[in-house]
C-alpha cells in the first residue's frame, strides 16, 4: 500500500487521511476533547522542565 501513495491523487490522501485520523481517534480519544495536562506538557509536545 505505501507504495501506491505517491501516486494517488490528492484527494484521496486527504480522504485516507481523515480515515487514519479518524480511527485513531476511536483507538485512543480525540485529542482536541482531552484535558490538557499542564503537568506533563508544555503546549509544544516536549516534557515540562519547571518542575
């Protein structure tokens, strides 16, 4: 499969896209619903140094 996908079209990589998204979301939860931890994250996806 990853071979094919340089060559589909945009459109449907924006589709396969949203799906993975998608699925991933049903996996772990959406997280743009979670609770930000502000204990264990900056806002920039590194660990809190100021503890």
């Amino acid at each position: 499969m990853l071979s094919a996908i340089p060559s589909l079209p945009r459109s449907t990589l924006a589709q396969l896209t949203q799906r993975m998204i998608d699925r991933m979301d049903e996996i772990d939860g959406d997280p743009d619903l979670e609770q930000f931890d502000e204990d264990n994250e900056d806002g920039h996806d590194r660990e809190s140094v100021y503890d």
